[in-house]
C-alpha cells in the first residue's frame, strides 16, 4: 500500500488540472491541502487495522488515504458524479475502499453496518460538506447508528455550539442533541488557507465520543426534544410561551406551570437556561400528566 501523497496544494491542483475538475458550491466543496490538518483528524481518530470507517464525501480521495492507510476497510460517499473517476485514480493502489456515488442522506447506513461490518461499531471521519453538516450528524445521532466516534471538520460556530451550555448564547437544540448522544470535544482550530477554494468561515475539528449509555434517563426522548426545539425556536421567550406556540405540542398552560413548579423553575424562566437534565425532568413530567388524563 503506498503512502498517503495528496494533502497539499500542489498534488491536489494537479489532480483537478488533469481532470479539468470544476469546484461545485452547491456541494460544499473546500479540499483540504495542508498535511498537519490532516495528520491531526487521523492521529484524533486513532484508527487501527480493525477500524470500519465512513468517510462522508471523500472529494479526490486525499483524507481517504490517510484513512485506508491504517483501517481495515473504508467506505466512502460522493455525491459528486465528476469525482467518481478522479478517486478510482487516486485510490487505485488501496484495495480496502469502496467508494458509493450517492447522497449520504439517501444511504440506509444500518443496512451498510450490517451488511458490511456485521453490525459492529464504525467509526465516521470526514470533512463535511457545510451546508448540511447539522443533517448529517443529527441523521448519524439520532437513528442510533452503531457508531464509537464521529471525528468531522465543521464550521467552527458550528463546532462552539455543539460544546456549549447553558448561559452561553452559542447554546441551543444542537448541543443538547450532541450532548445527549455524545461526548464533544474540539481538537483543532483551522483557517481558511488550509483548503481550496478557500471557505470564508473558520472552520474546526470536532470530535463526538458516542456514549454507550445517555446521561439522562428519561421516558420519551421523541418528547424531551419537542420540548428542546420548541424552548429554543424562539429564545427570546418565556419556556412557557415557546411550549405554548410549538406547532408540535398541545400543552395546557396551567399543566405547564405546575410542571415548572414541580422541576423548582419559575414560570418565567426562559428554555435556554435549562440544562438536558431539567430537560428530561420535564418531559418526564409531562408524560406522567398525560398518563393521569388518560
Ligand atoms: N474530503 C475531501 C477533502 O477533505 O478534501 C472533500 C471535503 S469537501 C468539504 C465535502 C465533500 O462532500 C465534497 O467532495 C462534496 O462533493 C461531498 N458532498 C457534498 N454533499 C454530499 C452528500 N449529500 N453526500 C455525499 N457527499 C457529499
């Protein structure tokens, strides 16, 4: 297998020369060409040679061979149809990648662990496309993909907001998702430069430690983030008003005072100053209300 040799700006410009490769904006498409970026997703990633790893959009391969440099196998997912036969060239000497053209949020992954990796645990690597970073990592989250880490480049707001908590104005429904699934933690700042084109947002690598068990318990996680999104779609309201306007909930105002009351929150308080455990102590209320009614 030979070295990993893309991941600068020369070989990378070479490649889209040869190819006459023209950037899609629409895809988000920023390759990385600085080595030391790179080295610092891989050695954060700690892949061994029983690593099963998804790369989401690969682009011309060059995080890919890194990637297949160390794993056992790597499936990696372009929806770009022009970089299909660019990455047959670049990864031509790596037999443990398998590349699929297609949109990443049309891959039944389950049925991709299973069938593959006989439903063991994957690890995700990659540097995302940011336009639908959230999507992608609430659809690896949330569908409870058996998954040990999830070690992306996002856009470093983006990345600040998946750390935060309460009082932080950076802190919202993202971070309580991530932070009910996982453990972030950022392990790089990266300029612009490190890319062509370059983006016009920092960016930063982000790693998501998938816990084997949430830190909460609680009843209806479906419920317990209704209430999230709803706190938080419109923060500069009460809790109350926000669970009031939700288009998915059909809470009565008095029911929510009392639940308030119960969690030792006055009804004035707004969703961004409760943590996930309030959170889940409220949802459990509500679902202990609504089983009284019944
Ligand atoms: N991994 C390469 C690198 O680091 O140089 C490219 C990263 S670039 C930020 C994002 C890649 O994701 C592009 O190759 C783009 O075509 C691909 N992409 C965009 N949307 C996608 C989707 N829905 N499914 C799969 N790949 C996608």
């Amino acid at each position: 297998m030979v070295k990993p040799y893309l991941g600068n700006s020369k070989h990378t410009i070479e490649i889209i020369k040869k190819y006459e490769f023209v950037f899609q904006k629409k895809f988000g498409q920023n390759f990385l060409i600085d080595t030391h970026v790179l080295d610092r997703i891989f050695d954060a990633a700690k892949i061994c040679e029983d690593d099963f790893v998804l790369e989401i959009g690969p682009g011309i391969g060059t995080l890919t061979q890194y990637l297949a440099s160390s794993a056992r196998k790597v499936v990696a997912v372009e929806i770009d149809g022009a970089l299909i036969p660019i990455l047959k060239d670049t990864l031509r000497d790596y037999s443990n990648v398998e590349v699929i053209h297609s949109d990443i949020l049309k891959i039944d992954l389950k049925e991709l662990i299973r069938e593959q990796n006989q439903g063991r645990a994957i690890k995700v690597v990659a540097n995302l496309p940011y336009y639908i970073t959230t999507p992608i990592l609430m659809e690896l989250l949330e569908k409870r993909i058996s998954i040990t880490s999830i070690t992306v480049m996002v856009q470093k707001e983006v990345a600040k907001r998946m750390c935060q908590g309460p009082g932080s104005k950076d802190y919202g429904a993202l971070s309580l998702a991530v932070q009910y699934y996982s453990e972030p933690s950022v392990v790089a700042n990266v300029p612009p430069n490190c890319f062509l084109p370059r983006p016009k947002v920092g960016s930063a690598v982000i790693q998501l430690k998938i816990h084997e068990k949430p830190p909460v318990d609680t009843v209806d996680v479906h419920l317990m983030f209704q209430l999230i999104r709803a706190s938080f779609n419109q923060r500069r309201k009460t809790l109350v008003n926000g669970l009031l306007n939700s288009p998915e909930l059909f809470l009565k105002k008095e029911d929510i005072h009392i639940a308030l009351e119960k969690c030792g929150l006055p009804v004035d308080i707004r969703g961004e100053k409760l943590n996930l455990s309030q959170f889940a102590k409220l949802s459990d209320i509500f679902v202990e209300q609504l089983s009284q009614k019944k």
